[in-house]
C-alpha cells in the first residue's frame, strides 16, 4: 500500500487531503533535512513531486505568524512549523488536530520499510521536531 492509500483509510480523509497533508509534512522535511537525508527518505515514496505539489502553499496571517516565531530560533522553529502546517491543513479542511494523526501514520509507513539508513533519517527527524 502507499503513502497516500494509507493516509485515506487509517485517517479516514479523502485522497486531496492525504496529498495535501503528506505534501505539507515532507515540505517541511525537506526544508529541514540536508539533500542525502532527504534524497533517503524520497527513494521510498512513489510520486513524490506530485505530492510537494499538493501542498498548499501557505500564506496569509498563518505563514506571517510562522515566519515570525522562525525568527525566535531555538523553539521558535517548532513553532513555525507548527503555524506553517496549520495553515495548510486548514486549507485542506483539516482541524489542527489532523496534523498529529499524520504523523504517525507516516512514520509507520516508513518503519515498515525495514532500511538501516532510512530508519538513521527518521531519528534524526524524530529529535528535529519530536
């Protein structure tokens, strides 16, 4: 099963929401990650570009607010990406709420995945944003 398959029946959206919420989630990875650890994480999911492009793109008082607390530093960087993914999920019709049944069900599809490197890439997410 996919990504995306998987998305839509363990969280019980439709396909726009699974593609725009996982295309949210991975814009973030990708912003944070460097290009090998990304690059690990992208070999696993078939139509990725098609995915990035679903995400909304953020903007408005949500994408102020996120550009903001970046500034902070430190935990201001959660903050952003938190406001960031808020904003996009509220495009998709998606409660705040959405954002932490994602993750989890992302991760899991990657576990599955049984590879050494990708489970090395997923830890280091883990510390970014856990």
């Amino acid at each position: 099963m996919d990504l995306i398959e998987l998305l839509i029946k363990k969280l019980g959206i439709n396909h726009q929401q699974a593609m725009g919420g996982a295309g949210l989630i991975l814009q973030v990875a990708k912003d944070k990650l460097d290009g090998s650890d990304f690059s690990e994480l992208a070999k696993h999911i078939s139509g990725l570009d098609d995915i990035l492009a679903a995400a909304p793109k953020s903007g408005g008082l949500m994408g102020s607010l996120g550009g903001l607390a970046s500034g902070l530093g430190g935990g201001g960087d959660k903050i952003a990406m938190m406001t960031k993914l808020a904003g996009g999920f509220s495009k998709l019709d998606l409660g705040t709420d959405m954002i932490m049944k994602f993750f989890p069900v992302i991760e899991t599809y990657f576990r599955k995945k049984g590879d050494d490197a990708l489970d090395s890439v997923l830890n280091k997410i883990t510390n970014k944003f856990g």
